[in-house]
C-alpha cells in the first residue's frame, strides 16, 4: 500500500499542470462537457486562463457571478489554488 502511495505521488510530481487540470476537470464534465462546450453550464473552452481562475477563485470565496452561481460555490469550495491553475491550464488546451 505505501509502496502504491508512493508512486501514485511521484506520478503526480511528474504531470504538467494540463495533465493534473485533465484529470481534476473530470468532475466538471457532466454540467461543461467533456470538451469544455457546455450544456447546463457554460461554455469554457475559449476562454481566457486568467478568466478561468478569477471565476473559479471568485465562487470558491462564495461570490455571486451569475445564475448559477449556487451550483459551483460547493465544487470550487473543494479546490486548492493549484487545482484552480491546473484545471484552467487544462482548459486552456481545448
């Protein structure tokens, strides 16, 4: 088990931030698509990295940004800075 641990942490040291941002994402498909083209939230794909961590940053602080606000206040609250750089690294790629 430690061993497992142990790689699974040096595979993660190793992965750029669009890697790491790739797989945190997952949790963002069923409501922005798996490529980032919306459905019941927005579009995202196109948009501008800095964009993304300001939106991402400002819902975890518990802002109101639009009318779904509600909806990402719970799953930005999850992330740390780095999964916020990550997960806009990664959607700067599609």
């Amino acid at each position: 088990v430690v061993a497992v641990a142990s790689a699974a942490a040096a595979a993660r040291a190793e992965a750029s931030p669009e890697e790491l941002g790739k797989q945190a994402y997952i949790g963002c498909i069923a409501c922005h698509g798996a490529a980032g083209e919306g459905g019941i939230g927005p579009q995202l794909a196109g948009q501008a990295l800095e964009t993304i961590v300001d939106k991402l940053t400002r819902y975890k602080a518990g802002e109101t940004i639009g009318g779904q606000s509600a909806l990402m206040w719970s799953q930005a609250a999850q992330l740390s800075e780095n999964d916020i750089d990550n997960i806009a690294a990664y959607i700067d790629t599609l």
